[in-house]
C-alpha cells in the first residue's frame, strides 16, 4: 500500500511596513497585497484591502509618488476577546513611484468588495503602435 502523502498548508502572513512612519491614528499599518497588470493603452492595479470602506481609502499623487492608504473601522472589535483569530485587523499603506509614460490627469479608483482598483492611463507616446512596412 502507498504511504499517505500529507502536504502543508502555507499561508501568507500579512506584511507590516517595514519604515517607521508617523501616522496621526494609532493601530497597525500592513502592505497590502497587489497585482499589476500592463494592457497596451494602461496598466491597471488591484490591491487587497478587507474591511475597507469606499469612504476610508486615500489615493494621493504628489511628485509621481502614488500613495494609497486604506483605514479599516474597528468599532466592530470593541469589546472583543477572541480565544483563537488567523488574521489581524489593520490600516494599509503602499506606495508606488510612477514613470513619466502614465497620464496623471486621467488616474481612476474604484473599490468594490475590499479590492482597489486603480486604472493607469499611458501616455500616447507610450502606447504601442503599428509601423507599416513599405516594399523599397
């Protein structure tokens, strides 16, 4: 008979920012999780950030750094004493420096069940284009 193959359930522990920075409200802040994708006319960015509400997330571009900062409400936690808990309840922040290729005039963010999406418009003299080719 075959031994029994067991595997190990990995799971990733969320990532507290690694700089110390001076926020105005206490709690932990966490990296959140994010994905980025390159399309010919945009790249488009998704970051994780449960508990987020539409009202409590900031998106800011200062000098082509662009920052988003999420608050999750810990009301809800008041008062709570947990006898086991996964995952801890925090802030997010994450930055990114942008090329001079995306139109920072035309950014747009929606957030929809505690994922950010972010859409980067390129610059037209960034986007792709087709050379025709001539017989000499």
């Amino acid at each position: 008979m075959a031994e029994k193959e067991t595997r190990e359930i990995v799971t990733k522990e969320k990532q507290q920012l690694a700089k110390a920075q001076e926020q105005t409200r206490p709690g932990r802040y966490y990296v959140p999780d994010v994905n980025i994708y390159e399309f010919d006319e945009t790249l488009k960015l998704w970051a994780e950030m449960p508990g987020v509400k539409e009202k409590d997330v900031n998106v800011t571009l200062k000098d082509g750094m662009l920052t988003i900062v999420g608050q999750v409400a810990t009301d809800m936690y008041a008062g709570l004493r947990p006898m086991y808990t996964e995952y801890n309840v925090g802030n997010y922040h994450r930055e990114f420096a942008l090329n001079e290729d995306i139109d920072e005039s035309k950014i747009r963010a929606t957030l929809r069940n505690g994922i950010l999406q972010l859409e980067l418009p390129k610059k037209e003299k960034a986007k792709p284009r087709q050379i025709e080719v001539r017989s000499a």
